[in-house]
C-alpha cells in the first residue's frame, strides 16, 4: 500500500511538472518574438532546393552584403555547396575582384563608420538563423511599412525602431499600416449578426498593405524573393544542415535493420533454452 501511495504521489508531482513547465513555455511565447506582428509567420527551410538557395545567394549580395558581412563562410565554399560553377560564381557575385576563393566573406563596410551611420554596426548575419528563426527572418523583411516620424521614413513590426532601412522597398513597394472593416467574430467562432441577419462589422487597424503599382515585383514575388533569401540565411547559419539530417534517416535506418537482426538472433539462441 505504502509503496503504492509513494507511485502515485510521484506520478501526480510529475504531471504537475510537466504541466507547469508547459504552462510557462506557453506564457512566455505571450508577447511573442514577432512583436507588433502577432505570430511570426511560419517558414519552412528547403536545402535541397538549390535554384531557391542560389536566388537567395544573389539577392544577399546584391542587396544585403553592402552592410551585413557572412565572416564565417568562405565564397568557395558558398560556391561549391550551392552548387554554382566558381567561374560563373565569382564573375557574377563577386565584385571586388581580389578576393579568392577560400577568403572569408568579411563585408564591405569598416564598422566604425557604419556604426556612426546608423547608431549600430550591422551585425554579421551568419548565425542569425540560429539566434533569431528563420519564421523570425522571413517576418521581418517583409514587415516594413512607412512612418515619418522615423529616421529612414519607415518602421518595422517585427522590429519597432530598428535601425535599419527598409532596403527592398523599390521591389516591395510602399507598405502601409492601414485600418480595414471586418467582420466581429461571435463567442461560438462564426461572424457576429444583429437581429436583422446583418454581419456586425468593426474598424481594425494595423494591416499591412502596399500601395498598388509602387513596388517592381507582385506581393507574392516579393515573398518568394524572401523565402529564398531566408532559406539563404538558413543554409549559411548551417552548412552543414541538409547532409545531417540526410544521415539521420540513414541512422534511423540502420537502427530498424539492427533490432530486427538482433531480434532474429536473439530468437536463435532461445531455440538452445526451449530444449531443456
Ligand atoms: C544600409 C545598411 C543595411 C543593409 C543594406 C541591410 N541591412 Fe540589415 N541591418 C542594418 C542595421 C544597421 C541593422 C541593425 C538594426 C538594429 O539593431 O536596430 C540591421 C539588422 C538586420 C537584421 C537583424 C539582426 C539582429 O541580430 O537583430 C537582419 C536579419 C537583417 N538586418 C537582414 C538584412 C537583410 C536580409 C538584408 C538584405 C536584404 C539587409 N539586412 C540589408 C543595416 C543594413
């Protein structure tokens, strides 16, 4: 009995753990990293997806490299993985021509200046995708929108007062935070009605929403340029990404193989103990 009771107290102080830590988890997710966003929208990386990595590689150098330097990666490396011929590779995204192929990709920008420029240094966004998510990444870029009252004219959800410009608005366009009617959900889900039928609509505000025909590419253009550029990000903060989890199911893999050759053996040896 007594050793009975003890399993069970044990039993519910687990439970309480392992509701509490889950409670806590849930709590601190309130607030949110995506700020005034809401939720991140989610992001799903694709490694294997070399046209995607190859666009993102070309869309971080033309327009991100300037301030943000990749210092643990080397550009042969980038070359070799993303699987773009180096000839091709250092002719077309390769601009200060004295740069080989095992250098580190240091930046541009000394950063003593840049931190004048713009209160910061821009930090080197090799490990970002570890730091900040890649769901986080993938908000960010796309949640600029214009705000006079901030030094470049415009500010961030994902990241209120940053301090970098919004550097994709010619392709984006001008995004603005606007206010729309919506429809007032009802307690049971559906859309509130009066007595007559009619949907009860209400004004919200803080949409997202570009001005029409400002920007050089679609909305959802601009997305795909970002998940490329994201799914970039994702590859250089782990090269080694792709082949790990590859060898994973191979790991996987062999252990299924092993219990099931194991099994087998062990099945032999008890044919000897089921004779006596
Ligand atoms: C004109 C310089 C400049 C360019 C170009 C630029 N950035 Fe930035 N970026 C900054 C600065 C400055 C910060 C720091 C912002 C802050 O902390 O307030 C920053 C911050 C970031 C951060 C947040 C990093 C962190 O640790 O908080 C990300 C991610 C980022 N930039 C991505 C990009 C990408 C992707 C591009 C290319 C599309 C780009 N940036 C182009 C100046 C630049």
């Amino acid at each position: 009995m007594i050793l009975e009771g003890t399993f069970k107290d044990k039993f519910l102080l687990l439970t309480f753990i392992i509701l509490f830590s889950y409670s806590a988890t849930a709590l601190s997710a309130e607030g949110g990293p995506c700020k005034d966003y809401g939720e991140c929208d989610e992001f799903k990386y694709s490694l294997n997806d070399f046209e995607s990595l190859q666009r993102g590689a070309s869309t971080y150098i033309n327009y991100c490299y300037g301030c943000h330097s990749l210092k643990y990666s080397r550009w042969g490396r980038v070359a070799s993985d993303l699987k773009i011929p180096e000839d091709i590779f250092f002719e077309n995204l390769v601009f200060d021509k004295s740069i080989k192929s095992g250098d580190l990709m240091i930046g541009a920008m000394p950063s003593e200046e840049s931190a004048n420029w713009f209160g910061v240094t821009p930090p080197d966004l090799t490990l970002v995708s570890r730091y900040k998510g890649d769901d986080w990444i993938y908000s960010y870029l796309r949640a600029y929108y214009e705000d006079s009252s901030k030094q470049y004219g415009v500010n961030n959800l994902v990241y209120p007062g940053t301090a970098m410009p919004n550097v994709l608005l010619e392709l984006q366009g001008n995004q603005r935070l606007v206010c729309k009617n919506i429809p007032v959900v009802a307690p049971n889900g559906g859309e509130k009605r009066d007595t007559n039928g009619n949907t009860i609509m209400q004004e919200k505000c803080g949409f997202l929403e570009v001005e029409n025909g400002t920007g050089k590419l679609t909305k959802e253009e601009f997305d795909s340029l970002i998940y490329d550029l994201t799914n970039f990000l994702v590859y250089v903060g782990e090269p080694i990404k792709a082949t790990r989890e590859r060898i994973g199911w191979y790991v996987v893999f062999y252990f299924l193989i092993f219990t099931a050759l194991s099994l087998l053996l062990y099945r032999e040896f008890h044919k000897d103990y089921n004779k006596n």
